[in-house]
C-alpha cells in the first residue's frame, strides 16, 4: 500500500483532501466565469470597432467616388499625383567573366611517419 493511498484512506488526511479538491474546484468555477465574463467583453469591443471600420470605409469611397466624378466633369484639368522619387541610382550592370580552371593541383594531405606500435 502507497503513501497516497494510505493517506487518503486515513479520516484525518481524507478531510484535508476533500477540502483541497472543494477549494480547487471552486477556483475553478471562478475562472471559468471571469474568462466568459472577458471573451463577452472583448466581443462587443470587437463589433464595436469593426463598426467603424465599415463607416470610414463608407465615408473614403464616397471620397473616392466624388474625386472621379470631378475628374469626369472637368477632362480639360488633370490632377497630377506626386510621387517622392528615389534618391538611389541604379548601378551598372556589370557581365561576370567566367571562371577559369586552376592549372594547380590540389595538395595531398600526407600520411603520418609516426612508427606503428609493435607488440611485445
């Protein structure tokens, strides 16, 4: 028979048990109602934004869609878009010459003069 066991058959480490296991299931319980009490929160921040999003969607096409006609009304006035040019320069191209094989040949690692051991 364990330790385990045998405490847990004792009365007196039985009732610590059982209070241990009532205190963790209560802890348990709390969490589990905080987390659906936060996942409920974040929910309607989630709709919330998602809600304004959708307006200021609404709100730049309708930017978008009186620039054009603008530009439809008046084909004589063009808007020019300016663009930040890049103040790096492309660099020439340059043709690689291919590589020619070296008339040298590899050196050898040579073996060890150590003398072999004799046996005795």
């Amino acid at each position: 028979m364990g330790k385990k066991s045998r405490k847990l058959r004792s009365p007196k480490y039985a009732k610590k048990a059982a209070t241990l296991r009532a205190m963790v299931q209560k802890l348990k319980s709390k969490t589990e109602s905080v987390v659906e009490e936060v996942v409920e929160v974040i929910a309607e921040q989630v709709v919330d934004i998602a809600e304004k999003a959708d307006k200021l969607l609404d709100q730049t096409q309708e930017k978008v869609d009186s620039l054009k006609t603008n530009v439809d009304n008046n084909p004589t006035k063009s808007q020019k878009t300016t663009r930040k040019r890049s103040s790096t320069t492309k660099k020439a191209t340059t043709t690689k010459k291919p590589r020619t094989r070296s008339t040298r040949t590899r050196k050898r690692k040579t073996t060890s003069t150590k003398p072999a051991n004799t046996a005795k």
